[in-house]
C-alpha cells in the first residue's frame, strides 16, 4: 500500500533529479525512483508498529 501511495513523489523526485544530468533517460529515472523506493521500504521495516507505519 505504501509503494502505490509514495510512487508519484518519488517518480517526480526522481525526474527532477535526472532532469539536472546530460545523460539522464527513462531508465536512469526509473532506477532513482526504485533506489527511492527501495530507501522508503527500509524505513518502514526498521520502524514497522511506530507512527504513520502502523496503518499502511
């Protein structure tokens, strides 16, 4: 549940970031939004019945 509500902010985070490159493609903001992604799993496994996490 978290992923499809964090999706759109870490795809637009994602596209403001390699916007900035000379290189960037799809791709590259593909990778930046799932290593995004990714970082925001982490959190909710580390703090899983605390706060906001408790509910999704």
């Amino acid at each position: 549940m978290i992923l499809f509500i964090a999706h759109p902010y870490t795809n637009n985070i994602a596209h403001s970031i390699v916007g900035k490159l000379p290189f960037g493609n799809w791709y590259v903001t593909f990778l930046v939004s799932l290593c995004l992604l990714q970082g925001i799993l982490y959190i909710k496994q580390k703090f899983e019945n605390r706060g906001i996490f408790k509910y999704v």
